[in-house]
C-alpha cells in the first residue's frame, strides 16, 4: 500500500516553487490546514491521517502534514493537485 505524505506547503499560495509549492498559484489556496487537507483527501476516496506535530524541513513552524493511504491509483501530482482542488471547494 502507497502512503503519501501532503504537506500544506505544497498547497499554500503564498509559498514559491522552491519554498516547497507543488500546484499552480491559481490552484493554491492561503495557508491551508492539516484538517482542511484531510478533510479534501477523504472526498477524493482516500484514507487520511493527520500528524500534527511535523515540521516541514522548508519551514520553521510545525504545521503537520497528512499522510493518505491507498493512492495507489494515482500519482502523487495527480493527488495533490485533486486535493488542492476539494479544499478551495471546501472554503466556498
């Protein structure tokens, strides 16, 4: 089984590529939160798991990250940026 880490930084608008972004800007939302990510993972059919206490090694503040389980259908671009999608959804 594929565990896939999702850190928010890959989803955060105000992050540049290299400081760890990984969808377009128009894609990416402000400061996204773990249970915002795990909530978008389990509406896209994956199995979420929130660890709280991480730090992303770009970053300085733990903000945690979310690993999703069973993604073995999907790369991990693909999922990212599907996830991306549920939680601007998420917010309106």
């Amino acid at each position: 089984m594929v565990e896939n880490v999702i850190w928010p930084a890959y989803l955060d608008a105000s992050k540049t590529r290299a400081e760890g972004r990984r969808v377009p800007r128009e894609q990416a939302v402000d400061e996204p939160t773990v249970d915002e990510i795990a909530k978008a993972a389990q509406q896209v059919g994956y199995d979420a798991v929130i660890e709280r206490d991480m730090t992303y090694p770009r970053e300085y503040e733990p903000r945690g990250r979310v690993l999703v389980k069973g993604a073995d259908d999907a790369t991990k671009n693909d999922l990212v940026q599907a996830i991306a999608a549920y939680v601007d959804i998420l917010r309106d």
